[in-house]
C-alpha cells in the first residue's frame, strides 16, 4: 500500500466488518468473523488516491490476496479521520 514510498496511505481498516466485532488494544480482532462464501472484503485505505501509482501497483498485485483468501478484495478510498473519537467503533 505504499507504492510511492511516501507514507500517504496511513491507516486501513476492514470496511465490511460487522459493527459489533470488537478490537482488543492491540489492534488485532478479538473474535474471527466470517463473511458470506461469495461476498468481497472491501478494505479502506485512509489516504488512497484512485489512478495514483500506488492504486496502479494495489490493482496489479490484488490478485495474490484475492487468491489467498478466496474471495474478491475491493480497495477504497476511505475518510480521514483525526481523532479517535470520530472513528467509527469498529475502527478503534
């Protein structure tokens, strides 16, 4: 995710992750969860750029991941947030 070498993609987080999954401090899941057999991980990137050559590079080399873990993975753009308080829960 760091394709350009500049430190613009900060934080990513698992968009599709149910609400009430919690994290332990740190960072990691407590409890496994499990998406539909067919359904994509949609992964948000906090500073990724769509046509950036970071985005280039994530979109040339997704295929190793989707083949790892079966299932379609999505990469997008997600909001910055500056404040842990302004992070959805799931995100903490």
């Amino acid at each position: 995710m760091d394709a350009e070498h500049n430190g613009r993609v900060r934080r990513l987080r698992i968009e599709n992750l149910p609400a009430q999954t919690k994290q332990r401090s740190n960072g990691f899941l407590g409890k496994p969860f499990a998406l539909a057999k067919n359904e994509a991980l949609i992964i948000g990137a906090e500073g990724y750029v769509e046509g950036s050559a970071t985005a280039r590079a994530v979109a040339a080399e997704r295929y190793l991941l989707e083949t790892v873990l079966k299932r379609p993975v999505i990469v997008k753009a997600a909001p910055v947030f500056r404040h842990p308080a302004q992070m959805p829960l799931h995100s903490r």
